[in-house]
C-alpha cells in the first residue's frame, strides 16, 4: 500500500521524505531530512502539481496510480519550480503518461528543453491565468525570483490552496505529522528559518513582491514543496516569511569567532558573559570552524546583535571566518547590530579584514573593534565588556 494523504476529498498529497541525501544542492547539511512534497487533484481533468527527485519516481507513479487507477491518465503537469529536487521525476511522468499536457510558464519551458530536452505538449500560461479541471479551477501567479527566475504559485480556487512552490517550505522530513496541526512546530521553526535564510533569503525583496500579488487572495490551505502542510494556520507560515524577508529580527546576539590558539576564543567567552551580566539570554556563541555556515546564516537571520571575531592568518581572516563574511556579503542581510574583535600573533589583519566587512554590509557598529597581540589581557577584557554593554544597551534601546 503506497502512502498518500487527503488535502480534501479530491486533493491529495503523494509528496516522499528523503532521509538519505547529506547536502542538499549539495551545500547545505540535511541532519533531519526533507521532503518533496507533490500534489495531485483528482478531477475531471486530472493534475499533478510539481514533482519529486529522480531517486523516487518509481514509488512516486505508483502513489499517482493509487489514487487514479491504472486506466486514467493524468492530463496536466503543473510546473511551479524547476530545481530536479521538485523536477527530477518529469520524464518519469512523461514516459507513464505520453500526452500529458505541461504547464508552466515562458521561462519554466527553457529549463524543461535544458534539462530534460522535452519540446512537445507545453501550456504556457501567464500571470493570473486560470486553468478549469472541473471543480477545480486554478490561477496562476508570477513569483520570479523566490527563488528562480521562472518561480510561480498556483492557486486553487475551487478549495482556497495555495501551491506555493518553494515560498514557506522548511527542512526537514515529515515524519509522520503531515500538517501543521499534527506537528510540534519547535522542530521546524528553526529548520524553517534556516530553510529561509539559506536558499531564499537572498530574494527577500522578491518574496515581499510575491506578497503583494497575494493581498487579497483567500488563503485557506498552504502546500509548498518543502515542509508541512498549513491548514489549521496558514497565517502562521505566512507571517513568519514575511518577517523574515523584512528582516526582522529577535534580541539576542550572536557571537561567531575563528580562533586558532584560543585567545580570540577567550574574548568570545568573555563577551559572551558580559552580555548575560546585561540581561541579555539569547546567546549563542559559535566557532566557524565547527558550525555549518548554514547554521551561522540561521542564528544571523534570528538575533539582531552579531558580533565577530576572528585571528589573523597570513594577514587576513581565519579561512572559515572569510568564507563566513563573503557569504554574509552575498546575501545581503540588512538590520544588524555589529561588534568586531579578533587577535594576532606576529602581524594583524583579521580585525581589518573584519572592519571591510562592516563597511560593505553597511550594519550599525556598537562599538570600536577590539583587536589584542597574543593572550588577551586586562585592557583588551576591558575593552570587550564595553562592547557586549553597548551591545546589551542598543538591543534594549530598540525594543
């Protein structure tokens, strides 16, 4: 028996979790899995919304002819997003059905021909086009950018849904809880957040304009690709997205330090104490050269205080700590609160590399940086309470 779930009396979810990969798009750590998640609507006209990776297509035709039978075809494809984790089963679905229609937009059918060399049966809609199945009757929405050039929504009228692609998906398997009723949503905030910060958070500008195309639509049920289902408070998902891509932050600060010997360590603990001696609790204190940059991304998108640390090394920053920075640049997160501090041995150059920084991403500095030759002593100890208190005191001050 192949494991499906209703959605409504004719909308189904035939989405799969995926346990084994480690890096999704190869980049980013998968410690609790995630899922792929594939709709079909059991019509007049019979549709399937996205797919799944390659590795599941033949578990995945079989949970279609679960629902359809063996002598129904599926006539429509309906393509929100082209990345293979969600298109990987295309040709799979091609080969089981050979007339069925695709349907996407101007730029999803140049992916299609790119990776899958498919020319025939396309249905090129555009914004705010419908699609008639039957009962159901779809709408389509132009989303560019969240997070591909050719990323769009589908809305179904007829149940009030929204197919939102990869907009409000999460990492994470499903285990179990499909929606969110079913779920303890602790789990998947975080990995939620991280989902956000790490592959969408670039287009945060894009995702605000895909917010203004949804004012007005009556949003009962949200089915993204990635993540649970949201038909008890779909508000929830929605609102958190939209913080996010304002950046809005919580208070509480970030300390992430590259220390070879341990002396820039040494003031990240010291710092990190004072801090807690203002009254600040949420704290994390990161080494980058253990932490995943996708889990530093994370904890930058929550806290609003970010202070950085890091020794010098040939004149620059630790190597984890410049693979930090320049991704931090590239992003582009806005909103922050800056404390730099770093130490050096025989020359500097991590806290000046670390000031460059500052400049180019443009967030407000607490303090003068700290930067200390060798073991740190009592002026540089000094020197870094003063800027987990002006750190402590701006959070407050902006409550």
């Amino acid at each position: 028996m192949h494991h499906t779930v209703q959605l409504t009396d004719s909308v189904h979810w035939i989405g799969v979790n995926d346990r084994k990969t480690h890096l999704f798009e190869n980049l980013w750590p998968l410690e609790n899995g995630i899922a792929y998640n594939s709709y079909l609507i059991d019509d007049d006209h019979v549709a399937v919304i996205d797919t799944v990776d390659h590795g599941s297509s033949e578990e995945y035709i079989d949970k279609i002819k679960s629902i359809i039978g063996h002598e129904r075809k599926v006539d429509y494809l309906i393509i929100n997003h082209m990345e293979p984790d969600h298109s990987g089963a295309i040709r799979a679905l091609v080969k089981e059905y050979p007339d069925i229609r695709i349907v996407g937009n101007l730029k999803t059918f140049k992916i299609v021909s790119a990776y899958y060399g498919l020319e025939e049966n396309q249905h090129e809609v555009k914004k705010d086009e419908e699609l008639n199945l039957g009962h159901h009757r779809l709408q389509f929405i132009m989303t560019p950018w969240v997070h591909w050039p050719e990323t769009m929504m589908t809305y179904d009228q007829s149940d009030k849904i929204l197919f939102s692609g990869d907009a409000f998906g999460s990492f994470g398997s499903l285990d179990g809880g499909i929606f969110d009723d079913e779920i303890n949503f602790e789990f998947y905030e975080s990995e939620m957040r991280r989902y956000f910060s790490n592959i969408v958070g670039k287009y945060s500008n894009m995702v605000q304009k895909a917010f203004k195309k949804l004012e007005g639509t009556d949003i009962k049920m949200v089915a993204a690709t990635h993540g649970p289902i949201w038909r008890e408070d779909p508000q929830k998902v929605l609102s958190l997205y939209d913080r996010w891509s304002r950046y809005e932050t919580e208070k509480g600060v970030v300390v992430i330090f590259g220390s070879m010997y341990g002396n820039t360590e040494k003031m990240a603990d010291y710092i990190a104490r004072k801090l807690a001696e203002e009254g600040i609790k949420n704290i994390r204190v990161r080494d980058a050269s253990k932490t995943h940059l996708s889990h530093l991304i994370n904890d930058v998108w929550r806290f609003r205080g970010v202070i950085l640390g890091s020794s010098a090394y040939n004149s620059g920053l630790l190597p984890t700590m410049e693979h930090f920075t320049t991704n931090m640049e590239h992003i582009g997160a806005k909103n922050h609160y800056l404390g730099l501090f770093g130490s050096y041995s025989w020359n500097g150059g991590g806290v000046k590399k670390l000031k460059e920084f500052a400049e180019n991403v443009d967030w407000e500095m607490v303090a003068e940086p700290v930067e200390t030759k060798g073991i740190p002593g009592e002026d540089a100890f000094r020197q870094c309470g003063q800027m987990a208190r002006s750190m402590a005191q701006r959070l407050k001050e902006s409550e």
